[in-house]
C-alpha cells in the first residue's frame, strides 16, 4: 500500500442504485416502446390541435397541457434511466451510444411539439390573459405565463426544429467529450492511476505533502488534455453566442436569468453584495494560516483539516447523522429522507468509469427521484449527501405539482439542499464536544459555505468574462482562458494565499461551464436565501416548519418570489443579501474566538 493514497473502506462501495422502478434494465423492451408510444402520442397530438390552438377555451386548453405534459414525461422518464445508467459507465461506449441514440429519437418527437409554444405566444394577451384568469387554467396558469416571458426570443416553428436538432449533433456532443475526457483521465500519484474524484478528494487530506502532490497531478494531466478540453470550451462558447445571436438575447446570461424567472438588476445585486464582501476570504484564510502554522498558505491548503481533525465518517454513520438532523427538523421529511437509503434510490459508490461529482435526479412525478455521490467518507462528503438529500427530498414533495410544474428555477432549486447541509451541521455541532473538533467543524462550514458563496460568485465572473471575451476576440486559447481564471479568482483571496503555477489550468476541469452556462451563480443565490431561512427558523421553529414544506410542495409552480414568501421572506428586500453575509462574518468571528482558546 502506498502511503496517504489508498482509501479506507467506507461502507460505500456497495451502494449502488437501483434503476428497476424506471425499467429492468438496459435490454427491457419498455424502452423502445415507451419512446414508440410518445412518437405516436406526439403525432396524435399535432395533429389535433395544430389547426387551431388559439381557439382553444380555458378547459380545451388545460386538456391540452395534460395531454402535453403526458408526452414529456414518458420521454423523460426513459431518458432519466438512459442518463443515470450512463454516469455510472461513462467509459463504456455502449451507454454513451444509448444515451445519444436517445437524445436524438427524443429530439424527433418533442421537434413535432415546437409548434405548441409558437402557437400559444401568438395568441394575443388579452386573450391570453382571460383564459389564464379562468379556473380551469389555475394549474397551468404559471407555467404558460413563463412561456410567454420567450416570446420576443422564439424563431419560426421550421427554424426552431433546425436548432434543435443542431443541438443533439453539435453541443451535446462536446459535453459529451468533455465528460468522457475527464473520467477517462488518470492521474499519477505515489504509484498509483487516480481517477478525477480520487485525486480531488486528496486536496482535503491531512498531509501537506500528499495535498501537494495531488494538487500537481490535477494540475499536470489537465495540462496534458488542454488542447481537447480548450477545445471543448471554445465549441460550446460558439454555440451559445449563435445561440443567443439567433434567439435575440441581449447578452450572454439573459436566457439563464429568464429561466431562473429573476431579473438582471437582481443578479447584479446580489454579485455586487458578494465582491463586496470578499475582505471576508481573506481575513478567514489569514485565520487558517496560523492554525495550520503554514506561510503562504496555499491554493492546495483551503480545505485542509485542522490538526487533530481528521475523523472519518462510514456510510452507516454518514446516514445515521444525516437523516437524524432531518427527523429533528421535521418526522415527516425525515421519513421521506429514510427511503433514499432502504429503497436503492442513492449511488455512492466511487468506482472507476463513474463521472465525478454529485447531484440528485427528479426523474418523473410516477417514480421517485435518485441521488448521486462519491463518498470516501470525509466530513465534507457527509455534507454532500445531506445537499443532495436535501434536492430529493425537495423533488420527491415537489412531484404533486406534475411533471412540468414539478421543477424549480435554480434560484431556489438549491435553498432545500443547502439548508439540508446547515441542519446537518448543526448535528454534528450537537455531537462534539471537544473544542478543537468543534473549530475543527466550524471552519469546514465556513470554508463550505465560502465556496458555494465566494468561490461560485468568482467562477460567475470568469463565466462573465470568458462569455465576453470569446464573442469580442473569437476563439480562446488555453493561456488566454488561464489568464481570465487567474484574474477572477485570485481577488477574493488578497494576499491571503499563494497559488502554485498549475493553478491557472483548473478551469478546465469544472463541467458547469460546459453543460450549464449561467449556472454558478444560482448557488450563490440558494446559499444567502438559506442563511435567511435558518436565521428565521431558529427564531420561531414551530412556526416556521410548516411554511418551509409549504414551499417544497409548490415546485416550480409559482414565481420564486411568491414560493418564498411562504416562509416570510421577501425576495424583494434589498438587505436580504447582507444580513446573510453578516451571518457568515459572525462565523468567522466565532471561529477567531475557538481559536484563542485551542
């Protein structure tokens, strides 16, 4: 065995999920006959009402919707299972050629539905508004008001298919390469191949030298792959400028910020609140230098426990505290958290060809949603599954409101699964007693909640400038997109950290900037939204509870604003974002307070 690289067994290396409440397996012919009955469906469907949808009465209309949203789901539920056998054999060409083979039959049947959203924003708005106002359109009634917010962005119905079909043959197919890229790398480390996950997870480990090492394997294979992945990243920068250009959005995070259903002024807000704040990093990071006694300090040194404070947690006891953190906040989430581990629904295994990373699935309102994650058994992994248990269990209470009301704007799709990581703190807070483990769980919080905060914001901006830069200059190389990453993510930090040369290659590695342009922020946004729940909470639990369920069941069926308001709060407020910023300085001022007495 090699020192400081073998990992410990866990628990997890059996937990594996179990895909037969989707379908038997990869050969069950429900598969290709679902997919025939939606062909079918689809067909039936344009058939009907492409004549005359703008004659259609409210009840007409909502029979519609049903009948829409039926087709969708069955798509959706077969490729849910296409995708999630798919991360878990990412180096298996046959899944990858299922997953495609999918996405381009899928993209033939919902090409037969385009004509359903140009229809209905064609409708005139006042006659719009008067069947919204019917009773009979109530459940819809969101969901169609947000299809008409596109209006000025949709091409003619030819013109749309064209673009959709471009996308499966064109952009798919470089996150496609990205994605395989990256799980088939292996990185050398002390005589061992690690995977992307493995290597990553060793920037947290206890030993300096071997934080060192991993931190300069990433950085030395990415370098090694730069000339794919660069390429990648110019692809995909190309195809959303075309995108944007063809749909007329006015810059490059317009339709993420329509989707998210919140407005440019309010992410600029919430942007200028964060940078306001980054004084904050660097005052925490100047803290965690005398308590490692290190100087510099460096980018490989973030997210290095505390001396002392290295505690391992199985799977068992990953569960145990977990779900007890939830059952505490409420029995009824609680029950509904204990399912994901009797039932087969999470993944956890961290096996070679497994894409890295973690996140949580809602696949369809008649299933249940599936949670994935790479456990290796650090206080940081327990955090990840109470964060992706916190998404299922948003998604699972969500899947009353239907299939297409179901899902959320990522503004608030991340408040449950962050407030899921605070009350699994608070857990962990409860158990410990010992002072130095205690500071010990304090920073990795306040380094937790730094990088859904700072660090996302950060990366934002590099989104922001690399989206600018590709549309002013054209193509990007490897040094240019360098120069940008060092720019936006080293000023949070001042001088409270030195990083090492291959630093400025780890753009490459993050797959939100290649599937999800826009994201980041969002993060940002659902970390501070839950820092003023919790701060709400615990100063009236009883009566906050029920407005907090209240708000998971509605989904993506309403606005954000009005799905928040269910607790109190008021999207609106500007001092919303400082007073959940405020909240993070008391930590950090806790934590100067733990270390005087360590």
């Amino acid at each position: 065995m090699v020192k400081g690289v073998n990992q410990a067994a866990t628990g997890a290396e059996q937990i594996h999920w179990r895909l037969g409440d989707l379908y038997a397996g990869v050969g069950d012919p429900r598969l290709t006959e679902d997919m025939r009955w939606a062909d079918n469906a689809a067909t039936r469907f344009a058939e009907v009402y492409r004549p005359g949808l703008g004659g259609l009465d409210a009840a007409q209309l909502a029979a519609a919707m049903a009948q829409l949203e039926a087709i969708r789901q069955r798509i959706g539920r077969v490729g849910t299972f296409r995708y999630l056998s798919y991360v878990t054999h990412a180096d298996q060409p046959a899944y990858g050629a299922a997953l495609q083979a999918y996405e381009e039959a899928a993209t033939a049947i919902q090409n037969q539905l385009i004509f359903f959203d140009i229809a209905w924003n064609a409708v005139e708005d006042s006659r719009a508004e008067s069947l919204l106002a019917d009773p009979a359109l109530a459940h819809w009634a969101h969901l169609l008001r947000n299809w008409r917010r596109y209006r000025d962005h949709l091409r003619s119905e030819s013109e749309e298919q064209i673009l959709s079909e471009k996308r499966v043959t064109g952009r798919a197919l470089w996150e496609r390469l990205f994605d395989e890229t990256l799980t088939e790398m292996r990185f050398p480390l002390r005589g061992k191949q690690l995977t992307e996950q493995e290597v990553l997870t060793l920037l947290s480990d206890p030993d300096r030298e071997l934080r060192r090492d991993a931190a300069e394997s990433l950085s030395k294979g990415l370098e090694g792959r730069l000339h794919t992945l660069t390429t990648c990243f110019n692809a995909v920068l190309a195809d959303k400028a075309l995108d944007d250009r063809l749909h007329r959005y006015p810059h490059w995070l317009s339709d993420r910020n329509l989707s998210n259903e919140i407005s440019d002024k309010m992410v600029k807000a919430l942007e200028h609140a964060v940078v306001g704040c980054y004084g904050l990093v660097a005052r925490y990071y100047r803290l965690k230098a005398k308590l490692l006694k290190v100087s510099p300090l460096m980018d490989y040194d973030r997210y290095a426990p505390l001396p002392g404070d290295e505690r391992r947690y199985d799977w068992t006891e990953c569960q145990r505290i977990v779900l007890a953190a939830v059952t505490d906040f409420s029995p009824e989430l609680g029950a509904i958290g204990q399912r994901f581990f009797a039932e087969g629904w999470i993944d956890a295994a961290l096996v070679p060809g497994k894409r890295g990373g973690a996140f949580a699935h809602p696949v369809t309102p008649d299933v249940h949603p599936y949670l994935m994650v790479n456990y290796t058994g650090t206080v940081r992994d327990v955090m990840t599954v109470a964060h992706e248990l916190g998404h299922g269990i948003h998604q699972y209470l969500a899947r009353e409101q239907g299939y297409m009301n179901a899902d959320t704007p990522l503004t608030t799709a991340e408040t449950a699964s962050v407030f899921g990581e605070m009350l699994t703190f608070g857990q962990l807070m409860r158990e410990e007693q010992d002072p130095r483990r205690r500071l010990g769980l304090l920073c990795g919080k306040i380094e937790d909640t730094f990088a859904t905060v700072f660090r996302q914001m950060a990366m934002h901006r590099f989104e922001e400038v690399m989206h600018g830069a590709r549309r002013a200059e054209g193509e990007l190389s490897k040094e240019r997109l360098a120069e940008l990453w060092m720019q936006t993510q080293t000023e949070q930090f001042a001088d409270s950290i030195q990083f090492s040369p291959g630093y400025r290659w780890w753009w490459s590695y993050i797959p939100h900037f290649i599937g999800s342009p826009g994201y980041v922020y969002a993060y940002a946004f659902g970390e501070l939204l839950t820092l003023a729940l919790i701060q709400r909470y615990r100063a009236a639990p009883a009566d906050f509870v029920p407005g907090y369920i209240a708000m998971l069941k509605l989904g993506g069926s309403k606005a954000p604003a009005e799905v928040v308001a269910t607790t109190g709060i008021d999207l609106e407020d500007p001092e919303i974002w400082s007073r959940a910023l405020d909240y993070m300085a008391g930590m950090v001022d806790e934590a100067e307070k733990l270390a005087e007495v360590r």
